[in-house]
C-alpha cells in the first residue's frame, strides 16, 4: 500500500501545494519469503526503511534500501521517502 504524501490536493493559506512524505506499506501472511521490487519513490529521493518487523532486536532501525529485496515470512516492512 502507497501513501503518496505529493498528491494531498490541498494547499496552505497562500495557495502552495501542500506535500508529506510518502509511505510504502509491503505486509506478507505467507509463512514463506517473497521478492519485491520497490516502486519509484513520489518525491524521487531514496526509500528510507523505517519498520522491518524481521529484525526481531531492532526493527526501527532506520536504513537506505536497494530497490529489490525478500520480505520474510509473516512479515511486515515500512519504507518513507527519504525527503528528510
């Protein structure tokens, strides 16, 4: 699931588009892996890994990510474009 924070369709008091940034929800209910290639960050800067549910000691840990990788079983990843 995308949350495209560039496409809000407000704006602020002087009329500007307002913008976020953007999440990318990637959840698997399999017990097994699966390949998954990211999609184009909206705001064009790199996919900021913020959730890897994995990562049973720190899945906080905020990280770059290459746009290919395997979300393991019964998992759940949360990237953020990397506008910040």
């Amino acid at each position: 699931m995308l949350l495209n924070g560039q496409t809000l369709g407000i704006v602020d008091e002087e009329g500007n588009p307002v913008k976020d940034d953007s999440f990318l929800y990637l959840v698997n209910a399999s017990a097994d892996g699966v390949e998954f290639t990211l999609p184009e960050p909206p705001a064009k800067t790199p996919w900021i890994q913020v959730l890897d549910t994995q990562n049973i000691e720190d899945p906080f840990q905020p990280c770059e990510f290459s746009d290919k990788g395997i979300l393991g079983g019964r998992c759940m990843r949360v990237f953020r474009d990397g506008n910040k």
